[in-house]
C-alpha cells in the first residue's frame, strides 16, 4: 500500500458507449480516482457504420458513443483493434452463444482480459466495468459475473461499481483504495436507477439505455453470418465480410450464389469499393441497384440474376430492363430481362 500513498490511482474502463459504463466511470471518478477508458473495436460493432452509409439515416444522430461518452467524462479514451483476436473468441466460444450469434460471456471474458494486459503495460491499478447483476440474461448473472473475474484473470482487480454492493468485496475496496459505502447495490433489468443516478449526476444526453452495441445480438446479421459460414464450410471471416453483412438485401436465389443489392444511393456507393472483388449487375436502361455477386455464375445463373437485379430498379413494371453483368477484371456484357415478378420472388431467398 506504500505505493499507493505516492501516486493518485489510476482505474482503466471499459467503455461501450452506453449509460452504465458512464455512470461506472463517473462514480469512480468522485471518489478521486483516475480514470481512463478502453473500447475494444471488434468489427462488429454498430457505433456509426449503417448511419453514415445509408441516406435515409442522414439525419440520425452520427457520433461514435464511446469517443461521446469519453468526452462527457473529460477522460482519455484508448481504442484498440481486436479484430484478429477475437475471431477465436466468436468462432469457439466456450460458453456458447447468448442471443443469435453474440458470445456474450466469453466475449466479456476477453475483453477484461485485454484490459488486464492494458493496465499492467500502463501502470494502472484496477479495471471497472458498468455491469449490472441481473441486467443480461447471460453475461451478467450473479453466478456468471464470477466467472468473468477467474477466467480473465483480473479476479479482485474487477470492479462493477453500479452493482458492488451486491458481489464480494474487491482488492480496490478491501486496501482502501475505493470505498465501498460509496458504491451501488444495482440489480435486475430495470434502468429506472441509473437513469435516476443519471440525472442525480446531470447526464441530460446519454446512449438508449439497453440498446445493443455489437451486430451479432441482431437476428438477422446472425442469419447472414451463419449463411456465410455454412457456404464456405468453415467460420473464417475477415474483415470485409463483416462489413459486408451490414449493408444491401442479401439474397440467395441458389446454393451457390448470393446476390447483395443495394438498397439506396448511399449503400451503392459503399459497394462500389468492392467492384474489383466481386462481379456485379447494374441497370443500364432505367435507374437501378448496384449489385454484388458473391459466388460463380452459369449462364442460367447470370440471366435470373439480371432479372433480380431488375426487380428492385425503376423498371420493375416494364416489359424489358437492360442490365449489365461485369466481372472483376473488367468484362461486361449487357443482357435484355424480364424483371423477376413478385410471385415468382419466394421470400426464402431472402437472408
């Protein structure tokens, strides 16, 4: 403890950009502590991406939470790519999956055990989290909160401020460093008391509470991933693929290809960075999507998806639609089509 007499102590944060990691940071903040915040960029976050693509989202609040709430905070805020390592945490996870394809307790795991690494190289003493005991029906349990801890590493180095009152009590508070009579007994689902401390606190302006920050807790993301994987016969992914998920209608007429079609001007143009990669259609007589091949095409494959590609243009009542099919390297061939009807669109083909 002599140490800690010499020096302010110094607590690093998980920061997701909600209300909880906010409130977390600001009660360990009153009590003197030096704080500053980590987010872990995973690829999957939502933070931005479909806002700043689409044009129908163009008057949606465009801001990155984490970097917003740091703001709020007056605190640093450290943001480290994880993209690599946490492929091996999504593909074999060792709690399985909470909602659709979020690895939700080994994910946290991770993440506290980045953080643990973090604050050894920096000279910190301790990690804090917004965890709420009750809050998610998987991670944050009171008996899988434990688990975080041991499995990380971090152990008492762990500090849920808005529910310490609730679990055993942690280094930081046994040495004096925190108090304890100054922490929070949070529980449950309900966000009635942060929002309350919220105020108390004067955050007028704060992330949804409850709203989820990562795309793998969405349903339909989920589906397109496990799509993806079934097809190529193993979980490997990069990071074009992630992005790639986020945006268009994903359409799969047949096992062995998948149509991505863009849904408005904006998405278009995030496409067109990826024409050197794949083979795409667009319309040529009549305004229409840009849309993405992922798979080979037969010369049947190449006319149905034409009329696909037709179905969601301007001309999708017209007798005739010209499109244009050009693959990576450069060829195009025009093709005259029928636009695909509704009645013979099955919506199974929609992903």
């Amino acid at each position: 403890m002599s140490e800690q007499v010499t020096r302010q102590v110094k607590a690093a944060a998980l920061i997701s950009g909600g209300l909880d990691s906010m409130l977390a940071v600001r009660v360990m903040q009153a009590q003197g502590i030096h704080v500053e915040g980590i987010n872990f960029f995973t690829g999957f976050c939502v933070e931005g991406h479909t806002h700043a693509i689409r044009k129908q989202d163009q008057k949606k609040q465009k801001r990155n939470n984490a970097l917003w709430v740091a703001e709020q905070l007056g605190i640093k805020l450290h943001i480290i790519d994880v993209i690599e390592e946490y492929k091996d945490v999504l593909i074999n996870p060792k709690h399985g999956y909470g909602a659709n394809l979020n690895p939700c307790l080994d994910c946290k795991t991770f993440m506290v055990r980045k953080a643990l690494e973090w604050i050894g190289e920096h000279d910190f003493d301790f990690i804090i989290t917004g965890e709420v005991v009750g809050q998610r029906p998987m991670s944050q349990r009171k008996d899988t909160m434990p688990v975080v801890a041991r499995d990380s590493g971090a152990g008492g180095l762990l500090v849920r401020p808005l529910s310490a009152k609730n679990l055993p009590a942690t280094i930081p508070e046994q040495e004096g460093w925190i108090k304890r009579e100054e922490l929070y007994g949070f529980s449950g689902r309900s966000r009635k008391p942060q929002m309350a401390l919220a105020e108390q606190y004067g955050f007028a302006d704060y992330a949804q509470p409850a709203g989820g920050c990562c795309f793998l807790t969405d349903e339909s993301y989920s589906k397109k991933l496990l799509d993806l994987w079934q097809v190529r016969g193993s979980k490997e992914y990069e990071f074009d693929d992630v992005m790639l998920l986020k945006v268009g209608r994903h359409i799969r007429p047949r096992a062995h290809f998948k149509l991505i079609v863009g849904r408005e001007e904006g998405e278009n143009r995030f496409m067109e960075g990826y024409k050197k990669r794949f083979a795409y259609f667009y319309c040529k007589s009549h305004p229409g999507p840009l849309v993405l091949v992922d798979g080979e095409l037969d010369p049947d494959d190449i006319k149905l998806a034409g009329r696909i590609t037709a179905r969601f243009g301007k001309g999708k009542n017209t007798a005739e639609v010209v499109v244009h099919y050009v693959t990576p390297d450069g060829r195009e061939q025009p093709y005259t089509v029928t636009p695909l009807s509704n009645a013979n669109f099955p919506k199974e083909w929609y992903l």
